[in-house]
C-alpha cells in the first residue's frame, strides 16, 4: 500500500503513554498516525494533514470531549471519529452517535477490539476514495476543474478556451436546458459532464442516453418508467430516465434522431416537470435539467419537419458549439502529448517521445473523425511501435486532396465531412456497417440511416 493509499489517523488524549500505544499499533499496522495530548495540538494537526479518522476522548481537561466531536463534524463532515473514554455511560454514547461519532469505544479496550472498529471504518474510506475517483474521472476542462476533470478534453487554442468558459457559465445556471453542438468525435459528452459536474447537480446523477440507440417500442418505457403488467416483458416496476435524473442532468446524444412520435411527450415532460409510467396513472414530480447534443444541422432537421421547433426552443435556452480539430490545430499538440502520456503508461511503455514530423504532418491534417480520431491514433501507436521515438509511419493518414471536396452550393461542409468520415469508416471496417458504426460512436440503426440520408452505397470495388 503507498503512501497515498493508507489511512491517516489522529489521537486526542490527555494520557501520552495512551497516545504513543495505540500510535505504534497503528503504525504497525500500515497506517500513519498523528498524536495529540491537547485539544489546540489536535487543532493544528488537523489544519495541515487531510486525517481520516479521528480517535477522540470524551473526557479532557478543561473541555468536553462532545463539544469537539460536534466542531470536527462541521468542519470536516467526511472524516470518522471512533470515541473513546474510561468512564463511559449510555447517556453519553447516544450523544456522541447522534453527533456523528462511528463508534464507541470503553477504556481499556484491546487492540483486536479498535483493530476490528478500524477495519469496518478503513473499508468505509476506501469506498468513499473509489466513488470520488469516479466523479473526477467523469469529465473535464481548465486548470480550475483540472481535479475534477478527465483530462482527455484538452486545449490551449482560443476557440476552445472558448468553449469551457460557456460550460461554466451554463453550469452556474442549473435550471436552464443547454444544447450542444459539434461533429463527431469533438467531445460533446465531455463538455456535458463539465457542465454537470461543475454545477450543484453535481452529487447527483449524470445519466448519458443515446437518442438513437434505443429500439423505437421501447423509448416510451426508456424514459418514463412502467407499472408491472403494463405490457409484455413488465415483469417489475420500473423508472425511467426522468425519474432516475431526479436533481441530476439527463444527457440526450444524438437528439435529433430521436422519432417524432416521442418528441411530444419529451416536450410536456420538459416543461411540466411531471411524468407518468407506461400504463399507470399516478403522476411523478420530478426535478432535472437535459442537456441535448447532435453532430445535425437540427435548424435543416426542424425545416424537414422533422425536429419539433417547440422541443429545440424548449433545450436550446444555452447553446454551446464545438468547433473541429481542423479549426483549431494548435490543441493538436498538447492533445496528442497527453494521449501518448496516458496510454505510454497503460501499456507500460515509458519514456515515449513524439518527432516534430508528426506534428507538422498532423497540423495538415483535416481530422474528420475530430479528437476521438487522435486518440485512437495515438493508442494504436503505442501498441505497435517499437521504438521509444514515435516518427510519421507510426501515424498513417492520408492527406485529402483538394479534388475530393465537393462543390459549396451542393452541400454544407458539415455533410461534406460526415460522408466522408462515413465513407472512411466503411473501407476501414471492410464494409461491415456494424463495426463501421461502433468505431464512429453511433448506433447501427443510426449509421444506415445516414447512409441512407446520403445515398452512400456499399461499394466493395472502390
């Protein structure tokens, strides 16, 4: 166990021979331990050190015990006390559990017996620590979240400086609806965690949902519930995403593919805040904001009829734009330094360095599948390369030709780009349209349907 990983305890006892005891069983027993003998040296510990568990007596001279339980709790609501005193009486130990104490403990005591009450408060910590390294592992952005953040979205570029500073300020906003827009691959989900996690949302739930992904006869169900015995399959009863999200953010990718039919129902649930489960009648008041995300020109889907303008106005009260990679070439660097960081050290590859010809080959590089693109790129590298010197060969792009755009007044550069990562996809998964979905992040459905939209036909001999 390192450092970083033991438990760091704190005794408050008047009796040194006591404190110096129980600090060496501690010790021995893998922990790091802090003695105090007065209630101003346990104080000034507690300034410096970030303690776990704090071991407190109930009777001090010139103070009581309870008091400091009390003013510990407040300040530090995290850390466990476990208290202990020679003259304890039931009184005393209903005070201290109400006040938050762990556990009492009787003087004297044996060692097996804080032993075991420190066994059952460590597992308690170390579950805490895991949950925490989740939460920061959900999302991130500038040096000011960097500690709650996943790194993996990263920029210097003023664009997207840009761009973190909307997400916090949609994040100061929780009760307004944000609509993100973007390509593929830009980090459209990540900016919705920044946005969640940087909010007073944020100790609830943050509940991403593919749009497009769930089959069309079970969405009802999906996002709001059912009552058992509702249809066939409804063995129990069961909450949807409303309700689940309650005081949380429902993330909603691939908005403008969701089926008209269900717009509807999204837009009263959206307004009204109440919802209903699939074949129950009871109403269920429900608190949660939507952040909405779509790579589709949703203006054009709304013109097509098929986007409800009511629905967009209703999740666009923020709308936060992604620009590509291509447009800001400068992140490029610092993205790439961290992937092949990051992934150097998964795979146990130290001391990995990247050419200055990498980069200026990548910076003319279009990137149509965005940031998802350079991650993979570097993750491939490093698994194939043998070398601690990552040169162009291990980075294989083909530079677009001039030729193979097509003329403006046919079609938007934002279609230009999505058929041509479609097309790509395609030839890399030799055709399969499965794997060509799953490597743009998109559902099978979804992917015939824009191939269907552009009338791209599998053709083995290109």
């Amino acid at each position: 166990m390192t450092k970083q990983d033991k438990i760091e305890i704190l005794i408050l006892d008047d009796e040194k021979q006591f404190t110096e005891e129980l600090s060496e069983f501690f010790k021995n027993s893998g922990f790091i331990s802090f003695e105090a003998n007065t209630e101003l040296a346990a104080k000034e510990i507690l300034a410096v050190h970030d303690i776990d568990l704090f071991i407190l007596d109930v009777r001090l001279p010139g103070v009581n015990g309870l008091d400091i339980l009390k003013e510990v709790k407040v300040q530090f609501p995290v850390m466990e006390v476990i208290v202990v005193s020679a003259h304890g009486d039931m009184d005393t130990v209903i005070k201290a559990m109400r006040l938050g104490a762990f556990d009492y403990l009787r003087k004297p005591f044996r060692h097996i017996d804080m032993q075991i009450t420190i066994e059952r408060t460590q597992k308690y910590l170390l579950m805490q620590r895991r949950l925490k390294h989740l939460e920061e592992r959900n999302s991130l952005i500038s040096k000011t979240l960097e500690k709650k953040i996943d790194r993996q979205f990263i920029g210097v570029s003023s664009k997207i400086l840009r761009v973190f500073e909307q997400a916090l300020t949609a994040a100061n906003y929780p009760e307004a609806n944000v609509l993100i827009t973007g390509e593929s691959g830009t980090g459209k989900e990540n900016i919705a965690r920044i946005i969640h996690y940087s909010s007073s949302r944020k100790d609830h739930l943050f509940c991403a949902v593919n749009s497009s992904a769930i089959t069309e006869s079970l969405l009802e169900s999906e996002f709001f519930g059912h009552k058992k015995g509702s249809f066939t399959g409804a063995i129990n009863d069961k909450m949807g995403f409303f309700e689940v999200c309650h005081q949380g953010t429902l993330f909603l990718d691939e908005i403008a593919d969701m089926p008209v039919n269900l717009q509807t129902k999204i837009l009263r649930a959206t307004e009204e805040k109440v919802i209903t489960r699939v074949g129950d009648t009871k109403t269920i008041q429900t608190d949660f904001r939507i952040v909405s995300a779509t790579n589709h020109d949703i203006e054009q889907s709304v013109a097509e009829k098929k986007f409800r303008l009511d629905l967009l106005h209703r999740l666009n009260t923020l709308h936060i734009h992604i620009p590509p990679l291509r447009e800001r070439p400068e992140d490029i660097r610092p993205l790439l330094h961290h992937f092949v960081t990051d992934y150097a050290t998964r795979f146990n590859k130290p001391n990995i360095q990247v050419s200055e010809k990498v980069f200026e080959m990548l910076s003319k590089y279009d990137f149509p599948g965005n940031v998802r693109e350079l991650k993979n790129m570097a993750e491939r590298a490093i698994i194939l390369s043998k070398s601690t010197l990552l040169g162009t060969d291990d980075f294989p792009v083909k530079q677009q030709k001039a030729t193979e755009k097509m003329p403006k007044d046919e079609m938007s550069d934002l279609k230009m780009i999505e058929i041509k990562m479609i097309q790509n996809a395609l030839k890399n998964c030799n055709y399969n349209q499965k794997a060509a979905a799953e490597m743009l992040d998109i559902s099978r459905n979804a992917f015939i349907r824009k191939m269907e939209k552009y009338n791209i036909a599998i053709k083995k001999s290109e």
